[in-house]
C-alpha cells in the first residue's frame, strides 16, 4: 500500500482537506449537501441520538470578599494576607 502525502491545509478552515471548503460553501459536513445542515442531517442515525444523555447545567456560587474581611480573617491566620494588602496602581 502507498503512503499518500496528506491533504493540504485549507486557507479558509485550518483542516485538512481537499476539494471545496464545506465551512465556506456552507454545505453540511456530513454529506456534501447545500440543502441542509449536519444537525438536519435526514440519514442520521435517530437511535443514537435517542441514546444520547445531555449533562445538566452547571451550577455554582461566587463569593467576593471585602478588605475588611480579608484583614479580619488575616488576623486569625487564614492565607489571605494577599486580599488583605492594599493595591497599588
């Protein structure tokens, strides 16, 4: 078997490929086609997308702390002497 060069790197997309760029042309990636869209892919297998399991959301909490704070948790000896200290411009 023949080892082929690979394809060349497309100015448009970054990717290896030949032929038309199918980001530039807008064609869907799974076929070629200018009618539609791979996430309107019609020969897409329909049980996998059946199987597929979407995460939750992410979720969570900021917390901010003032100069006086930090300086009263520096005061009982947390690592927090760096918030503490005054910023300097």
């Amino acid at each position: 078997m023949e080892n082929l060069p690979p394809p060349p790197i497309c100015a448009s997309c970054g990717k290896n490929h030949s032929g038309v760029c199918r980001k530039t042309s807008g064609a869907c990636y799974g076929c070629g086609s200018t009618d539609h869209k791979v996430k309107d892919y019609p020969k897409q297998n329909e049980t996998a997308l059946a199987n597929y399991i979407k995460p939750p959301p992410t979720s969570g909490r900021v917390y901010s702390t003032t100069r006086d704070q930090a300086a009263k948790a520096s005061e009982f000896g947390d690592s927090t002497d760096a918030l503490a200290a005054p910023v300097t411009t």
